[in-house]
C-alpha cells in the first residue's frame, strides 16, 4: 500500500495520503457498466459507503496513472455523496473493484474477524445472524427487523456498519422448532453474486496459489483404502443377464430398493466395510452399483444395441450421464429424507459430477483430496451466474420446500447454511463412491472421523485404469486377468449339483433352482426349478442363467431334464369361448321337448345337467330369433 506520511507546520503528524493504482481504462469501464446494469443508485451509494471507514484514515486519495503520474481521485472522493450522478458512483466503485491490489488494501484495512466472516460466507454462501454475531464477536443487532401480526419483514442490515454493506438479508427456516412445535425462522446473511466473483480470489489467494495438493501417496494416517475394479468387472455378465431377462422395472424414481436387495442375493456384491453397522451404509455398494447399471440400460428405451464389454457400457454411461438428472438425486442422497419434486427435478447434481471428473483427469493418477475438488469447483462457480455447488446445487431456497429435509444420520433438519456442505461436499463424496463402486476410483477412508453422513470419513481419491480409459485418458485398456474356477459339479446320474469353493459367488443363484440338501450340494427337480416361474418365458431365461453361471456342459441326464420342462410348458389349450348360461324349468316338458327337436336348437344349445343350457355368446341372436319363430320370447 502506497501512503504518503504528512506532517503540519508544528512538526505533528496528520493522515498520510493514499495512493492507490488506477486500473486500464477498458476494465474500469467494463466494471462500470456492469455495476450500472445490475444495481440501482441506492445499492450504488450502499457499495461506496463500504469503503469508507478504509478511506476516511486518509486525508486524500490520489490515483497512480500507467506513466508513473498521480492525480486526485475525485470520482473515489464524489462516490459516497448521494448527488452524484449514478453513472460517476459506479464509476468511482469501479476503480477500486477493478484493480486487484486496491481491493487487497481494501481487504488488509479490515478486521481479523470481518475477513472471517467473509471467507465463511464465501464458502457456505449462507450464514445466520447469531453465526455472524459470534464471528464478529459483537453482541450488537445487525438488522433493522420489522415485525407484525400480517408479516414479517426481514429488514436491512444496519448500514452504518458500512463493512456490511456488500451482505444481504434473508429469510428461512432454522433447525429448531418454537414451544409450539413449528420450526421457528431467523435471518440470513449471504452476498451479491454480483461481488462474489471478485472477492473470492481476493480471499483465498494463498489457497488458489498452492494449487493442486494432489500426492502420489497417501498422508501418514489411519486409512481403509477400498478398490474394486476387478470385482466390478466380474459381477457385469450376470447383472447383465438379470437385466435382459426382465428382472427389474422401472418405476418413477427409478427402482427400489427392495429390488436391489433381492437381485443381490443373486449377485452376492461385497460392500465398502465388512463390519459397518451404519443402515445407511449397509449395501450402499450394491444399491450403487446396481442401479446406475440398470438406470443406463434402462435409458436407452428402443435404440438398444449391444455392448459387450464392462468398459465399453461405462463409456456409454458417462457419455450420456445428464440422462439420469431425475434418479441422481435419491442414489447420491440415501440418507437425506424429504427431498421432494422441487429437489429432484431441478437440480444441477449431473454438471456437478462431471465437474467433478474434469478435476479428476488433471492428475488421474495421483491420490486427489476431496475438498481440494469441492474447493476449485466453488472458486469456478463464484465467477458464473450459477452456482452448481452452493444452494443452487438444488435452485430453490424457499422455506416452504425446506422445512422437513432431516440428514437421518444427525436426525437434524437441513438448513440454508448447511446446504454447501450437506449438498455439494457430500455430494462430491457420495459421487467418488459411486465411480468406486463401479471399479473407476480408488477411495481413501479416514477411520477416525466422525460420521455426519454416510461419506463423511472419504477425503482421499485415485482413477484406476478403468476410470483412466472410459474417461479418456488411455485409449487403450486391458482388463484384469480373470482365474477360470470351476464353481460347479453336476451329477450325471442324479439332478444334484455340488459346490466346489467356498464361498461360491453364484451360490445364491441355485436358491431358485434347487434345494440345499448339504452345505455344498443342492438337490434340483421339476419343483424346484420351475418356482416363481409363470411363463415359458421364465423356464427359458432360469435354463439360460443356469447355462452361463452353473454349468454349461450337461450331462445326458440334465438335456433331457431342461428338455421336459420346456416340452411341459402349457400342455393344456386353454378355451377362451364364452357362454352364456340358462336354466329350464323342469314342469316346462314343452320347451324341453322344443330343445330336445328342434335341429336349429340343438346345433346351438349344449345341455348339461341339471336341466341347464349353455349357448355361445356369438350364437345368442341367432338362438333368441329360433325361440321367437316358436313363440317364446327370451
């Protein structure tokens, strides 16, 4: 900061002058405009006022030109008098705001506990008045409240603490409910998107300098590292398989969770921690895994076309990620409750993710920590109009759509000033154990944190070459070596089946089909096999999975058996004829007699027993018109 010390004729010390530079003409005037087009003259003059307590320890304020010159700063000095014009207020805000070293003399003027304040609000973009009351260590009353029995008004900040002056006020619903039961409501602070752009780089520049704090090697610490790239690759053939032969549908939201489960008895899919006893955890592998995969089949609708390979099926997923932006938000919020209509059908979760995965390739080798990511995104989205990693990951923050979202973890409510880290932190976390789940990341888990949310303890990431190659870093990829086992020995003189290893991950698969007669050996017949089956359909989809995951090569013994099955599929034709049913009144020996004669009558009429008649519907009129020519009327 440029000062020039002034003395007076006695020798005493006065306020030294401030030189401060004056940026190039076209950035002062690009600032200018946009200041002019986005803010009326009292949010101007509000502007101005912010930099007067820095301004007023000076007895001048002079400009540095580009030549070395100094001038006096009189649209700095004529900015804060309310008879200037709007266009020369915008123009002496400008100045300051459009040079980087007069906004970090601005910024090095303010207290230690405004900074603060500011780079919290920065970051949380939403904080509450008792919050900002505590930071600023001040019991004073930041805003002016106005209150009625018809409304409630949540005022302006107190403008004399012209520090405030670039803060809004803001109204939402707190965590806590008043004697009454409702959830009580407070006021809000949080900033212009219209400064936001410029200040934050001003604030965290020392943490935007560092860059990436990406390591080859994990920290020294207590970390569980999970990795399941191979795993993922052998579970693809049979969910496939489940898939094409109709194992799930798809609902509104997706498919449920009810399905996954039952689908992985089949799979038998390992989960992050062996030993969780966290519900929100317990197979929340499965639940990702499995529905992202049946999610991107489903997506295609009539355009299918074959894709052999696990990789390949990735590439396609993530060429066309946007496609899930309706089920995102309840497979990357398991533990969330409450996230309506509003949340799920307007959010910006897809971008997110992929902004996320564009962080990643920077060092796709290299163990990246998450808040490393979440920080560059928020730092992106402070320069843009929207914002996919603050509120806006969801755009509405009215209190009425926010009233009873509960993080079921904390068993507390979700408020404005938690969304940063409840829906951008975790949802950044939440994603990195999706990719795990699906073999494309390695995740770093740190045992000693504490749990908020089911990721909570994730800080560490990594690409494996499977997440290298579907997201374009390697053109090339080459799956892991998988050992042929033989799971499975048929019998060839009995339908008995034995299991060879333990655990057999295809165990689980023989429940449909056979009955466990030992630990490792299932006794197969005609009842076994053919339970919960409806169609012929469903023989034919059970004899193929037994094919591709039991045995391929049977025996005599087991063709004739699957042969017989399909060969007894819906032996009976069934009748489909409708009738319609009479009965003859047994003294009414005439009309029996008429009946019993009559050649037209009897083509038409099958007796039964019990003096009843049954007539095909498509022989009614022709039966009601015969009766007619004898005179009886139907």
């Amino acid at each position: 900061m440029n000062t020039i010390p002034l003395t007076n004729i006695f020798g005493e010390s006065m306020p030294p002058k401030l030189i401060l530079e004056e940026p190039p003409s076209e950035t002062k005037e690009s600032m200018a405009n946009m200041l002019i087009g986005r803010c009326n003259k009292q949010l101007l003059l509000r502007y101005a006022e912010t930099f007067s307590p820095w301004l007023s320890q000076y007895s001048d304020v002079l400009l540095k030109t580009k030549d070395g010159k100094t001038r006096q700063a009189t649209e700095i000095t004529l900015m804060v008098k309310s008879s200037t014009s709007k266009n020369d207020m915008a123009l002496g805000v400008a100045t300051i705001l459009a040079s980087q070293q007069n906004m970090l003399d601005y910024i090095d003027s303010l207290s230690e506990e405004m900074k603060t304040l500011w780079r919290t609000l920065l970051l949380k973009n939403y904080l509450s008045h008792a919050t900002a009351k505590i930071i600023l260590k001040t019991k004073d009353n930041l805003f002016s409240e106005q209150r009625s029995y018809y409304y409630y008004s949540s005022g302006e900040i107190v403008w004399n603490k012209r520090e405030l002056g670039w803060f809004y006020t803001t109204y939402h619903y707190s965590a806590e409910k008043d004697k009454y039961g409702y959830r009580e409501k407070q006021n809000y602070i949080t900033l212009s998107n219209t400064v936001r752009g410029i200040f934050f780089p001003l604030f965290f520049q020392q943490l935007l300098s560092e860059g990436s704090h990406a390591t080859a090697e994990l920290p020294k610490g207590k970390w569980h590292t999970v990795e399941l790239e191979a795993d993922s690759q052998s579970h693809f053939k049979l969910l496939s398989s489940l898939i094409k032969q109709g194992e799930f549908t798809m609902r509104k939201n997706g498919i449920t969770q009810a399905d996954v489960k039952r689908v992985n008895k089949k799979l038998s899919i390992k989960d992050f921690f062996d030993d969780d006893d966290n519900p929100q955890q317990q197979n929340m592998r499965a639940s990702f895994y499995i529905q992202v995969m049946v999610l991107n089949e489903m997506q295609k609708g009539n355009n299918k076309k074959s894709i052999n390979t696990y990789e390949d099926t990735l590439k396609e997923l993530f060429a066309k990620f946007d496609r899930l932006d309706k089920y995102l938000t309840a497979i990357i919020f398991p533990h969330i409750k409450g996230l309506g209509k509003t949340f799920t059908e307007w959010n910006h979760l897809p971008q997110l993710c992929m902004r996320m995965l564009q962080w990643m390739l920077t060092e796709p080798t290299q163990w990246v920590p998450i808040v490393d990511i979440f920080f560059h995104i928020t730092w992106l989205d402070s320069n843009g109009s929207k914002s996919f990693i603050n509120t806006e990951v969801f755009a509405q923050t009215y209190p009425k759509n926010t009233s009873e979202v509960v993080n079921e973890i904390t068993h507390q409510y979700i408020t404005v000033d938690q969304y940063t880290e409840e829906f951008g932190l975790t949802a950044l976390k939440s994603f990195a154990y999706l990719l795990c789940s699906l073999g494309m990341a390695e995740i770093a888990v740190n045992e000693n944190k504490i749990k908020n949310t089911p990721f909570s303890n994730l800080e560490y990431l990594r690409l494996t070459p499977l997440g290298c190659y579907v997201l374009g870093t390697d053109q090339e990829y080459e799956p892991p070596q998988m050992e042929h086992v033989a799971y499975f020995e048929l019998d060839p003189d009995r339908l008995i089946i034995r299991s060879l290893v333990e655990p057999n991950p295809y165990a689980q698969l023989l429940m449909d089909t056979s009955v466990p007669i030992s630990t490792n050996r299932f006794q197969t017949s005609a009842m076994s096999f053919l339970a919960n089956c409806h169609t012929r359909d469903d023989v034919e989809s059970k004899i193929n999975i037994f094919r591709q995951f039991i045995a391929d090569e049977l025996p005599p013994l087991w063709q004739r058996f699957f042969m017989q099955l399909l060969q007894h599929c819906h032996p009976l034709m069934e009748d489909r004829t409708s009738y319609q049913h009479y009965t003859l009144k047994p003294d009414n020996t005439e009309l029996i007699e008429l009946v019993t004669t009559d050649p037209v009558l009897r083509s038409i009429v099958i007796r039964a027993e019990g003096y009843r008649l049954l007539v095909k519907t498509v022989d009614i009129r022709k039966f009601e018109i015969q009766l007619k020519k004898h005179g009886y009327l139907l």
